[in-house]
C-alpha cells in the first residue's frame, strides 16, 4: 500500500492508545487550576500578525523565526498562534474584561505552532496549557501561579525537577542593564552569531537567551540583571521569595534566566528537569506588566505561565510513572442472530443511559470473534444473548477477571449489572488498599472523589 502522504514533520498524530492518557492529564491539571480559583477561556487558534509581532516582540527568535504566518484571501496577514498569552490578552481587552472584578484568573488549553527543529519534546504542533493572572502586582500572585505549578507536579508524582527563579526588572532597571549588557558585549561582537550582532543594537538581553555554544560561552560572563534592579523590583523579588518560603517550595536563583519572548518584566522562572534530555524546561513564565498597554489597554500589571502537555508525558515516561489505564468497558453483549442483535441493541443503549460502558456486536461476527474482540477491549464482563436465552427472558453475565458467572433476569438486567459493576470495582479498590473482605462500611468518599 503506498500512502499518498504522510503527517508533517513536526508534527504528530494522537493515537487512541495515546489519547486516552493524555485526557487524564488533561482534566487533573483542568481540576488542579479550578481549585486555585482559575476559569477557562478559548481563543482562536490564528490571529492577526500584528498581535504577536507587538505583543511577543520583533526581536524574538519567535517572531523573526519560528512563526507561520500568510496571507489570507483577503489579503490580511494571519499567524497561527505561536504561544497563548498574547490572544489571552487581546480577549481580556476586546471583551472588557478590565471592567470586571480583578484579578481575573484564567487557563486555557491550546494547540501551538512554532517552525523550529524538531526534537524530543518539541514539535511544530504542540498542545500548552497555560494560566494567565490579569490586573494584580502583588508578588503573591507570583507565588500563587508557582504554587500552581508545584502542584501539578507533586499531584503526577514528579521527581527531581528544580524550580528556577531571576527577577528582569522593569524597563527603567533594565535601560542601565542593557548599557551594560551593550558594552560588554560590543567588545566581543565579531565572536557572536549573524542574529546576536543584530541583536546588539535593539535588544542585548536577547543574546543572554541565544542556543549558539559560541553565544553561550560568551554570555556566561556577561553582567548580571539583579546588580542591576531598582529598588521597587528588589523589594518585590524579595517578596515572591518570602511567599515560596511561606509556602515551602525550593527554589534557586539563576540570573541567566531571561525567556525567549518581549513582553516579561521581573518575575521569570523555570521548571527544569534532567530526565528529558537538553531540552529540560518543562514549564516557564513570568510576569508581564507592560503587555495589555502595550496591546492598548490600561496599566494591568499581569503574570503567567505555559506548561507542555507533550513535554508533561514525555517526563512522567522517563521517570515511569505510570497512569491510570483509560476507561475500559464495562460489558460487552455478544449476539446470536437478527432477533438477538436487535434485543443486544436496545440493552447496550439502556445500560449507556446509565452511565455504564457497553459495546455490542456491530459487524456482523461469529460468537468465537466476539469473545476474542471482548478480550481486546479490555471487556470486565460479558453477557451472550441468543433465541434461548430470549425466549427464558435470563442470561448469563461472565466476570471475564476470574471467569465466575451468574444467571441475571433480563428484565432488571440493568439493576443487576449496576450491583455487579458496584461490587466489582470496590473489591478491586479494597484490594488496592489492603483491606480484606467486606469494605462497604469503610468510608470511600475521598478516595472516590473524582
């Protein structure tokens, strides 16, 4: 079979296997965000250039290298949306939202696109989930989305990661720094890459961020941001390292830490882990107060986050922890004829209605295909309905993990089942937490929570 193409390189194609644990992580890191008080907003998957050539900066690599932009038939230019704070921002200004009760704490989860080389953990089409804080200069907030973050790696199990901390100041801070950073490296200029020289002139900070080892090297003895803030932004980096403390989250400082996009100003920090090669940051942000003015809002001093659902799995395989399986059937009703499938039918969409996960023969197999088919998916039991058990209104339900059978009346079948399905799952929780025999007296709800 010759294919006539094949997915995008970059790219990559979510497989049911695949999908199931995804979701998972998916919604537990949707419920984590909701506990922090945290709202989810959509918004476009493009937007028009200019958002992202203002809001994420012309002298960032995305902007000058990664983005995907055209034109559209109306001849207006259009990027897909390389990261999500920028369309975040435009939905908080377009729609009002600074007239509501601030802070407004929102999350989202977006497919992004970025033209970049792909590697472990990184793709052209990635999916993010990320918070954005708008309208509080509070380095509590600071805290708070960090805490945020903790919490959804502590919640999988994450070992090892190392939370990062820098403080860039603001740009009054920063205007001395880059007469610094422009000085120094103004002596080295020819030793720097093409892009770094045009970096010089417009923003030096940039080179700090550059993946050249040549740059790297360079900037390893480059001046630092911290000797460089004011005392407004001393004060509130203090202030987000007394709230962390308060909150016990380790941390170190790492004054290299600068970001690859504009729009950040004082508080910026990385999640960093060794487990996934040397592309190790799991999740970064900062704070942003500068970004909804510059989009032509009001003064909203603001901060976020962007984790990597793809980079998430990737690091929670590395360290084999291992995720719940995805929902498998509940039952599966195998037919012996027209009579009996038409009969299978109507059970399986009674038994769905109740919120029970049923599959019933829908191609037309023999009952020694079915079986095996049953087995694939993973089937906690099975029932065979043919013209006798019709005709006797009972069938015999199967518990496929230990092969016992019981004769059920078809009309309560659905009763039954439930009791059956009840007792099942909880002699298999029991035995997950050592508990023999009877455990419908022990208290279950918080573990069953969810």
């Amino acid at each position: 079979m010759a294919l006539i193409t094949k997915a995008i390189k970059g790219t990559q194609d979510i497989l049911p296997a695949e999908s199931g644990r995804r979701r998972l992580v998916e919604n537990s890191i949707f419920e984590i965000a909701e506990n922090f008080g945290f709202r989810e907003i959509r918004t476009p998957v493009f937007e028009h250039t200019e958002l992202f050539q203002r809001g994420v900066g012309d002298t960032t690599d995305v902007v000058q290298k990664e983005m995907y932009t055209f034109d559209d038939k109306g001849g207006r230019s259009i990027t897909l949306r390389p990261e999500g704070t920028a369309g975040v921002v435009r939905a908080f200004l377009e729609h009002g939202l600074f007239n509501e009760t601030l802070p407004q704490k929102l999350f989202y989860h977006v497919n992004c696109y970025r033209y970049e080389k792909p590697q472990a953990g990184r793709w052209r089409e990635f999916d993010q989930f990320g918070v954005e804080v708008l309208g509080t200069a509070s380095p509590a907030a600071d805290a708070e989305i960090i805490s945020l973050a903790n919490e959804i790696f502590a919640f999988f199990g994450v070992k090892g990661l190392k939370l990062q901390l820098n403080s860039i100041g603001c740009p009054e801070c920063r205007k001395k720094y880059s007469e610094a950073l422009k000085e120094y490296f103004t002596a080295k200029k020819d030793e720097l890459c093409e892009t770094c020289r045009g970096r010089l002139d417009r923003n030096p900070m940039r080179i700090l961020d550059c993946k050249s080892p040549v740059c790297s090297a360079i900037a390893a003895d480059a001046p630092v941001m911290l000797d460089y803030l004011c005392d407004e932004c001393r004060e509130h980096f203090e202030g987000v390292k007394k709230y962390l403390d308060a909150v016990n989250i380790e941390y170190t400082i790492n004054p290299k830490i600068v970001r690859g996009l504009d729009y950040y100003t004082k508080t910026v920090f990385e999640f960093v882990s060794d487990s996934i090669g040397a592309q190790g940051t799991v999740c970064g942000g900062g704070r942003y107060d500068g970004l909804v003015e510059t989009l032509g809002g009001p003064h909203t001093p603001s901060l976020g986050f962007g984790l990597g659902i793809g980079r998430l799995l990737l690091l929670l395989e590395s360290q084999n922890i291992e995720l719940p399986e995805d929902a498998k059937c509940n039952i599966y009703i195998a037919p012996m004829g027209e009579r009996a499938s038409l009969a299978a039918a109507k059970l399986a969409a009674d038994l769905r209605a109740s919120g029970i996960s049923a599959q019933t023969d829908i191609s037309g197999r023999s009952l020694k295909a079915q079986m095996k088919y049953a087995d694939k998916t993973g089937a906690q039991y099975t029932a065979v309905l043919g013209d006798n058990e019709l005709d006797a209104g009972e069938v015999t339900l199967k518990n496929m993990s230990d092969g016992s059978t019981s004769q059920v009346k078809l009309e309560n079948f659905e009763d039954a089942f439930m009791s059956a399905l009840i007792k099942h799952e909880t002699d298999a929780l029991g035995q997950q937490l050592g508990i023999d025999g009877d455990i419908s007296s022990v208290d279950l709800s918080g573990l069953l929570k969810g």
